[in-house]
C-alpha cells in the first residue's frame, strides 16, 4: 500500500538549458502528484559534492559535479502516493540507452552523462535531499483536486 511522501526531483543543467523545465514539470502535474517545491538556482561545486556524495568513489564522480554544478538546475519537491518509486519510474532508467519510451530519460536524452533529471531514490535520500536544498522548507496547502486523485 502506497503511502503519501515527498521526493526532490531536479532538473539537471543540461536539462534547462535544452528547455524542458515545463515538459518535465508537465509530466509529474499529469501523474497527478502535488508540486510543493519550485526553486532555479546555480549549484557550487561544493553543494554537487554533498549532494552526490555516496557517488565519491566513483571514477565519473568528478566529471558529475563539474556538470551538475555547470548551469542552473530546477530543484522541485513533489508530494504523493508513493512519490519516490513513481517517480523514478517517470523519470526511466539512469542510462538512457536503458529507458523506456514513454519516460522522460527514454524520451528526451541518449547519454548517460546528461540525463536531464535527477530523482530521490528513496525515502530516506528524499528526506536528506529536501533538506539539503529546501532548508527553508516546502509550502503545505489544500488542493481542491485532491479528493479526485485520491
Ligand atoms: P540521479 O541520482 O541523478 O537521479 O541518477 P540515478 O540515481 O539514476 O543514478 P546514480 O547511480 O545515482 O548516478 C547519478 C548520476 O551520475 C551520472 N552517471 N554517469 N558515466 C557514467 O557511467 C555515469 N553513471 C552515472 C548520471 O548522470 C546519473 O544520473
């Protein structure tokens, strides 16, 4: 049974450079999940770092956070059922060789090195996420819509 979480999905410098801020942002309105955090900022190198840090001893590791931090990303909290698998799975598959059509990576990207999006890819690096770039927390409101999606 699906509970209602929050996930910190971002769109990547690659991604809004390409303009597919409103596309992404699109898909995750039409699933039916509930937008509680919207902000555009410039990462540093140092905030790439911190937040791929599980990722350090990976040899692409240096390359992610020059990338990462290259451009303005779109960081966005969404909230609902089972957010954080769905998702992922609108997101696709990290490589995009991988992704289904229909995904955002499997429509919109070929290479692994920019995929466009990021998703938190679990509960507990979602709650970490949203509080490394929400510090200042997320909005909560009523939604008129809600008790038709749920
Ligand atoms: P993300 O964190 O960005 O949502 O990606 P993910 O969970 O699907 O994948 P993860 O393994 O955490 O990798 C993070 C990002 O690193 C880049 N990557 N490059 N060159 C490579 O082989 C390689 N592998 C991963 C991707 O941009 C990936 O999204």
């Amino acid at each position: 049974m699906s509970k209602t979480e929050r996930t910190f999905i971002a769109v990547k410098p690659d991604g809004v450079q390409r303009g597919l801020v409103g596309e992404i942002i699109r898909r995750f309105e039409n699933k039916g999940y509930k937008l509680v955090g919207l902000k555009l900022l410039k990462p540093t190198v140092e905030q790439a770092q911190q937040h791929y840090s599980d990722l350090s001893s990976k040899k692409f590791f240096g390359g992610l956070c020059e990338y990462f931090s290259s451009g303005p990303i779109v960081g966005m909290v969404w909230e609902g059922l089972g957010v954080v698998k769905g998702g992922r799975v609108l997101l696709g598959a990290t490589n995009p060789a991988d992704s289904l059509p229909g995904t955002i990576r499997g429509d919109l990207c070929i290479d692994v090195g920019r995929n466009v999006c990021h998703g938190s890819d679990a509960v507990e690096s979602a709650e970490k996420e949203i509080a490394f770039w929400f510090p200042e927390g997320v909005v909560s409101y009523n939604n008129h819509s809600e008790g038709q999606i749920y």
